[in-house]
C-alpha cells in the first residue's frame, strides 16, 4: 500500500519550546511509522520577521538537532533546507499569481501577529508568507500537515491555491489537510494564547531543571488566587494547562485541590516544573549525543536535501508539462 504523504516544516529561529513540541512535532513522531514524512526548515520563512542571516545555519543545525532528539528519524523522515531546493521559490512565483492580495489581508494568522510583534508596515514577502508555504507542501504533494492551530488558516490557503491551478491547468495538487494534535495551542509563560520565541514566554526543550523552576516560578496563575488557602480557578490557570499535558495522572487531584485552596501555587507549580523536566531530560540527553557529532547532524541535512530535490524536480516538470511551459 502506498503511503500517504506528511509536509510539514518550522522556521529556524533557534531553539524549540515545548509549544512546537505539543502542537506539530510530537505528531510528526507518531505518524512518521504510517506515513511517508517531509520536513522542511523554513530558513527563507524566516526572512519574514528577521533579515539578518548571519545566524541562519546555526540556527537550522539547532532545530535539526531538537528535531532528531525528540525522536524524528532521518531514515524514515527527509529533513531539508527551504533553501537549497529551488523548485520552492519557482512554485511559489507561480502560485502569487493564483491569489489575491485581499485574500491574504484577511489572514487572521497575519493579523495576529502584526498585532503581537507590533508590525507597522507589512513587507510584501510577509503577506505572502502563506503563498511559500502552499509551495513547500504541494511540491512534495503534501496531503497531510500536522501542524499547530495558529496555522490552519495557512493550510486553507493551501487548499485554495492547489484547488484553482488545478482547474486552470489539470490536476496536479492534492488538497492537504490539517493534523492537530489534542493541545493544538499552549499558551505562554506571561498568560499569552500561544508560546512563542518572539514573545519571549517559552520553555525550551533544552532547558534544564534549574530554568524550567525559575520559568514557571513566574508563570501567570489565576490572578484571585494569591496565597494558600485561597480557592482558585484552574479553568483559567495556565499552569493547570500544563498539568493537563505533562502531568495527566495527578490533574483531578490538582484540580480539586486548588478549588478548595488546600493547594498553593507555589507547590503546584514546581511539582508542574519536575513533570515537564522528566519529560525534557531524555530529549536533553539525546540532544547532547547530536551536540557532539555535528558531522553526522550535518550528513542528515545533506542526506534529507538529496531526497527533497529528487521529489521537487519531478513535481516541477508536472508543472510544466501542464502549464506548456517549456
Ligand atoms: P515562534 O514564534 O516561537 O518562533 P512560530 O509560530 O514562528 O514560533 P513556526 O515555525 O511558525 O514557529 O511554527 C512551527 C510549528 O509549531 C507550527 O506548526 C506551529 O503551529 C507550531 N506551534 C508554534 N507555537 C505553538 C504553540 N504555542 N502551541 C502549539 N503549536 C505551536
Ligand atoms: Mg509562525
């Protein structure tokens, strides 16, 4: 039986946190048995929010190695530059032609993040962050991208431009499809809806215990619930969203405590700390074996980049047969 095809890549802006793990990466892991998975370090994204690329590589080896020390395997999973593959930027030259300006304008993911980052002027490449990305899954026929809930309305635009070259030129594209894991949004450190690098309200996966206490030591609570023995609300608590995912066993205990007041914060939170520590430490460890063998890390890229091309040019010559272009 052939296997049905995962597309899904991150920008490399340095360390992972736990909400690339929660959202996207944990599936990619899972699924990586059943499906046949790509995975793209979006470097070019990244150009996007950050013009200064002297730290580009640096930064795609690190979240190469979060990758592969969370459990991606390079054997079954191609792991690959956005820009050493240049059928990306030739699809995507093609496809701004298949949308329209105010379609992307009413992107909510955009309108977010002009608001939390404070954008003023939204740069062209910007607006069309969502345009590269239906480039980077269609070229590898992405029918599946597991991916965080901040990004479906980008898969949709997806379906969109897949959907109207179809009709103009002949089938070539399938529509991909999201994949949300059940925490598909964590929320930050500072209460924020979504733990982000550029808001600075992240636990790393490679944080070790002492930095994961003094993080959630400043972690939002609910605010009416100031010392213990105040009754509080976990429905509102961020740090009881943590609990939900990295301690499940003790959530009904926690919860009922908290209400009652008989739980303080201060405990909950460095019992919350030591769960995400015993999650982090085996992927710390594996993280320190890729850290001392950065040839091998770099032989994965190299081996990923190899496989990537051979799907993007047959993709391509598809394209160009149905366009007649050449
Ligand atoms: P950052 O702002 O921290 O760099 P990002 O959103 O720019 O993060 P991307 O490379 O765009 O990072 O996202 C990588 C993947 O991780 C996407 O699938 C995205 O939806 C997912 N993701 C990122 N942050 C979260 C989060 N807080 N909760 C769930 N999923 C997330
Ligand atoms: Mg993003």
């Amino acid at each position: 039986m052939v296997k049905k095809r995962i597309l899904s890549g991150m920008r490399p802006t340095g360390k992972l946190h736990i909400g690339h793990y929660v959202g996207a990466l944990e599936n990619w892991i899972k699924l990586q048995e059943d499906y046949e998975n790509y995975h793209l370090i979006a470097d070019y994204h990244v150009l996007t929010t950050k013009l200064d690329t002297r730290e580009i590589f640096q930064d795609s080896i690190d979240m190469l190695i979060d990758w592969l020390a969370c459990g991606v395997d390079p054997v079954k999973s191609p792991m690959f530059r956005q820009s050493q593959i240049k059928e990306h930027t030739e699809l995507n030259l093609i496809f701004s032609m298949l949308i329209t300006v105010n379609r992307l304008e009413r992107n909510p993911t955009l309108k977010d993040q002009v608001r939390d980052l404070n954008i003023e002027n939204v740069i062209y490449g910007y607006l069309g962050y969502p345009v590269l990305q239906a480039a980077d899954i269609l070229l590898y026929k992405g029918q599946y991208v597991p991916v965080g809930e901040d990004q479906v309305p980008h898969v949709e635009i997806s379906r969109e431009i897949a959907r109207r070259f179809n009709a103009i030129y002949g089938e070539v594209f399938p529509e991909p499809e999201p994949l949300l894991t059940k925490f598909p949004r964590l929320s930050g450190l500072d209460g924020n809806a979504k733990m982000s690098k550029s808001l600075n309200n992240t636990i790393l996966l490679s944080d070790d215990a002492a930095t994961v206490k003094a993080k959630l030591k400043k972690a939002v609570t609910d605010p009416l619930k100031i010392r213990r023995g105040d009754p509080g609300n976990p429905d509102i608590c961020l740090v009881f969203s943590y609990h939900k995912k990295f301690n499940p066993g003790e959530v009904d205990e926690i919860d009922r405590n908290c209400r009652s007041g008989a739980l303080g914060c201060v405990d909950c939170k460095m019992n919350c700390a030591n769960n995400i520590s015993k999650f982090l430490d085996p992927i710390i460890e594996k993280r320190k074996y890729y850290e001392d063998r950065i040839d091998e890390v770099k032989e994965i890229l190299h081996d990923g980049e190899n496989k990537a091309k051979i799907v993007a040019k047959i993709t391509m010559e598809e394209v160009h047969t149905k366009m007649m272009l050449g």
